[in-house]
C-alpha cells in the first residue's frame, strides 16, 4: 500500500519530530532539512533520531553539549565531525533534556517503545511489544553488538596492536607491550590514546572480551577455560570487564548470540 510524502512543512505543527535516518552520514545532510529541523526544536518540539538521523539533529546543532548516540559503526564519524556532542555509543538509546537518539534501526524501536511509556504508560508499551513480538525493554546496550575497529594512522601502533592481539592470553602490561614496541611508555601512550582513542591497557581489555565473545558464540567452552584464553586469569576477572563494556553478562550474551 502506498503512502504519499507529506512535505517539510508539516513539521511545523508537529510535537514530536523523529528523523529515521540519513541516507549517508559521510556527506552533508540536507540544508532545508536542518533549517526545518533547528526552526521545529526552537518552537520546542520534540526531537527524535532513529540510527544515522542523528547527524541531522547534529548538523542543526541540536545535539550540542548534549549526549547523543547513533550506529556504532558511525559512532566515531559523529565524534569526529561534532566534537562538541559526547557520543555514547554503548548505549541503545539515549535521552539528554528532552532530546532523543537512538542507536540501530532495532535501537529505534527500543526509543518509540521508552516514548510510548513516557507519554502513554506501561501498558500501553507493553502492549505494542505484545504485538511486535518483542520485549518492552531489552537489557543491555548496542555496546554488546559492536565490532572493534582497528585503530587509524599511526603504522607504529598498528604494528604495536597487530602483536597485542597475537599475545592476548598471556601476561600483558603496559611495561611488556612498551619494551616490544621500542617506544618509551609515556611515547606509547601518548600515540597509542592518538591513534585509538582510548589508552593501551583498556584497549587490551576491550579485545580480551572481543575474544571471548567469539569464544561465547562459537564454541561450548566453560567460562574458566574462555577467560584463560583470553589473558583474564580468572572466570571473575572476565564476568567484571565482559559485564563493564558491553553491559550484559557472558551467560546472557551466549544465550542470544550462541549458534
């Protein structure tokens, strides 16, 4: 069944604006779509993203000083080009003074389902997750569905990166990676926080736990075992930083990503 387009001027009299998303994040977003967009938010609207939408809110300024998420994958674009927004892309959706913004398409339902029960209630959102066959609220963030990405510019880091993933289930501290790298630590840590964004022994960790999520999804074996293979040392160990990055525990993500 067909819909018609409705025009850009309806967003004059709307409450709630909700952008489902920008066909590419990489180029720039559509100059009368910002302008209706910053004119609906200083009328007071309500403002809404969905996904990759939130470069538009972002782009009419918006999201400044705010919190906001989006994709994972385009988690760093928006960093990168709106450094005044502060991106947290661990979490499915995120509400900042009356501003909404959502992760993935999936996220985006997540956020009308938390909309629905602001303005509506809890039954009335349990009863629409009733009907999409879904829970009312998933626990978790996107953060459990985020893939690493490598680290950008620095040939020395890479090289520094590409031996760390090759060492993780050993003893790795920030004196044993510097002496392979060559570099001093204070050297290292300085490119290694320029080139990812994040410092050397967090970086270890977050691909400790990478490992054991492939380990969780693809094989039967015990969390013990897992977490030695992964350099954590001890079941515990692994249950605190696989709970920390990626909010739900190592049960819990076996159970939804096991094959």
């Amino acid at each position: 069944m067909a819909h018609a387009v409705e025009p850009l001027d309806r967003l004059e009299a709307a409450d709630t604006v909700i952008v489902a998303g920008v066909e590419d994040p990489t180029g720039p977003p559509d100059a009368e779509l910002v302008r209706r967009l910053r004119a609906a938010y200083d009328r007071g609207s309500r403002m809404v993203s969905i996904c990759t939408g939130a470069f538009a809110l972002a782009a009419a300024g918006i999201l400044d000083g705010r919190g906001a998420t989006t994709h994972w994958h385009w988690a760093r674009l928006l960093r990168d080009r709106h450094p005044s927004v502060t991106v947290r892309e661990a979490e499915l959706y995120v509400e900042d003074t009356g501003v909404f913004t959502s992760a993935g398409v999936l996220a985006g339902a997540d956020l009308c389902l938390h909309l629905l029960r602001l303005d509506h209630g809890q039954a009335t959102a349990n009863a629409m997750a009733r009907f999409l066959v879904g829970p009312p609220h998933r626990e978790g963030g996107q953060a459990q569905f985020i893939e690493p990405l490598p680290p950008a510019g620095d040939p020395g880091i890479t090289a520094v990166t590409t031996w760390i993933l090759t060492h993780l289930d050993e003893p790795l501290t920030l004196g044993t990676i510097s002496r392979h790298s060559h570099m001093s630590p204070r050297t290292l840590r300085r490119r290694f926080l320029a080139a990812t964004g994040t410092s050397v022994m967090n970086w270890v960790a977050a691909q400790r736990v990478a490992r054991a999520r492939v380990l969780l999804e693809t094989t039967r074996l015990g969390v013990d075992d897992i977490a030695h293979r992964c350099g954590f040392g001890s079941a515990e160990s692994l249950r605190v930083h696989f709970t920390a990055l990626t909010r739900t525990t190592p049960s819990r993500y076996r159970r939804t990503f096991a094959g």
